[in-house]
C-alpha cells in the first residue's frame, strides 16, 4: 500500500471525483455530457467518447490534489491512457490524485428491498492488475430501497465479504451499499444500515481497514459513529441523484463526511464548449463540492 497516497485520502482536505459510469449508465452520462446516442454506433466508439470525456476533466487546471485527493475509475479508464501515461500514474504523479477502480459488474434484481451485487468474475486478476497499475483502492456498489432488516444484513455481508477480498491485494475497498434517495423510509433504511455496518467493521480481521461510501442521510451527522470508527479510513457521500446545489448543502451539514459525486461534479459540463468555458465550469463545480467537504455548518 502507498503511505503518501493512504495520507491524503485519510487525511487530506478535498473530495473524491467518481468518474466511473459504466455499462448501462454510459449513454446517459453522454446525454448528459451533449453527445446522443447517433454520434456512436457501437461499444468500443462509445467508450472512446467516455474516455475522452475523462481525460478532459482529469487535465482540466482545477482537477488537481489540492482539492480533488482521489478519483474512483471504471475499468477501461483504468487500462487507457492520458497524455501518453497510463492514467492511475498520470493521476498521481502529474495531478496529485489517487486512483481507485470500480470492480462491480452491476446489480441483481432486487430482492428483500434491496439489490446485491452480481458474481464478479476474474476478480482477483483485475484486483492484481490494478495494483500493479498503481491504483490504490476499489468502490463496489450494491443499493437499499426498503428497510428491510434480512435485506440490509445480506447487502452488509456481501460488501464486507467482498472487501477482505480487497484487502487482500493490499488495496483499499470502499463498501458503497446505497440507500436509494427515493426510498419510502430512507431514514429507516440508513439506521438499520449503520447498525449493519457497525457489526461489520467491529468484525474486521487483524488491523484492516475500509472506507464507506454512503447516500447522504436525512439526520445530518447520523453517521458519526462510522466516522469515528476506528475501522474506518474515511467515509465519503454519493450524490444519488440529488442536484449539485442540494448534495452540497445536504453534505455540508455532515461534519466528517466528503463528496464522492459523479453526476453532480460533471453538472453543465458539455462536449462543444470551449476548453476555457470548460475548465471555468468544471472549476466552479470543484470549488463548490469542495467548499461542501470541508467547511460544515
């Protein structure tokens, strides 16, 4: 494991950019980006246009570890390359980022309220790929609906057992089980969760330690307790849908707590501006995100 790169992401000031849509979140995030779905016709051109979507922000002047300390990467990001260097080196050597990798392969059906992660095959030769890349970590993602007790404990399990997977690697997972925000008992759910995930850090082998990636909750500092757990790295926030303006003030109200946004950092951001308009957009959404990071009401 990297000290100077465990250092930052424990520590540091800042945020996390997830820059990891994948499969069937793609076209949606080009939508979003300006590109339709006929500027593509197959997989490979529409990863391309991702890639270089990609590629723009991590060189943009304000996608630096002076704000940005880690970016969460889908896999091919992983294996492409920006300005000539395989991206986890052009992130941490050229702009001071630590690299994570997406390992998850998507999502069962739900079942009991919530939706497990589906099989990941060929994990541990991706999980050795990565480290010999210079990738620091992993995120895995499954997702919580309802507060459904048996639910939340299998969700809690799987992560926990899919992270000693990780760490065996020596990398970092972050256990990401995301409490949806249109869930019909959001609050019910995230207390069930924290319970769940307190049994599961308390569980922990020997001095291992993970980072949490949860949905902002609806009682601000609800978890503290994870916070302060000494399993724990750092716990960081998705912004599940919620709009950059309202994961921010939502965020900021969480003392401990530091953005991992996607579609929330990349809000406004289109294929046609000019670079300048660009960067002054991107830069305005790094300075926001990170104001709501650092300074809690």
């Amino acid at each position: 494991m990297n000290q100077d790169m465990l250092t930052q992401i424990s520590g540091k000031g800042g945020f996390i950019a997830a820059l990891d849509q994948s499969g069937g979140s793609t076209p949606g995030a080009l939508k979003q980006y300006g590109v339709n779905e006929d500027a593509y016709s197959n997989d490979a051109e529409m990863f391309g246009l991702m890639h270089e979507m990609r590629v723009r922000i991590m060189s943009s002047p304000s996608f630096t570890g002076d704000k940005v300390i880690g970016a969460i990467l889908f896999e091919q990001t992983m294996d492409g390359e920006a300005h000539g260097l395989p991206v986890p080196t052009y992130l941490w050597k050229e702009r001071g980022v630590v690299p994570f990798l997406k390992i998850d392969k998507g999502l069962e059906k739900e079942a009991d309220g919530v939706s497990l992660m589906k099989p990941i095959p060929g994990l541990d030769a991706l999980l050795d790929r990565a480290a010999r890349l210079g990738v620091f970590g992993t995120k895995e993602r499954s997702t919580i609906n309802l507060a459904s007790s048996t639910g939340i404990a299998a969700i809690a399990r799987q992560q926990f057992e899919l992270g000693e997977q990780v760490l065996s690697h020596g990398l970092v997972p972050i256990l990401e089980p995301e409490v949806l925000i249109k869930s019909p008992d959001k609050k019910g759910a995230e207390t069930i969760l924290r319970d769940e995930l307190r049994k599961g850090l308390d569980a922990l082998s020997g001095d291992r330690k993970v980072m949490l990636k949860l949905t902002i909750p609806e009682v601000p500092d609800f978890y503290r307790p994870l916070i302060e757990h000494e399993r724990v790295i750092r716990v960081v926030a998705l912004s599940g849908g919620y709009p950059q303006a309202e994961a921010n003030q939502r965020l900021a109200e969480n003392p401990g707590m530091i953005a991992s946004f996607s579609r929330a950092l990349v809000e406004g951001l289109t294929r046609s501006m000019s670079d300048a308009d660009f960067d002054a957009v991107l830069g305005r959404s790094v300075d926001a995100i990170y104001q709501a990071s650092t300074h809690k009401y």
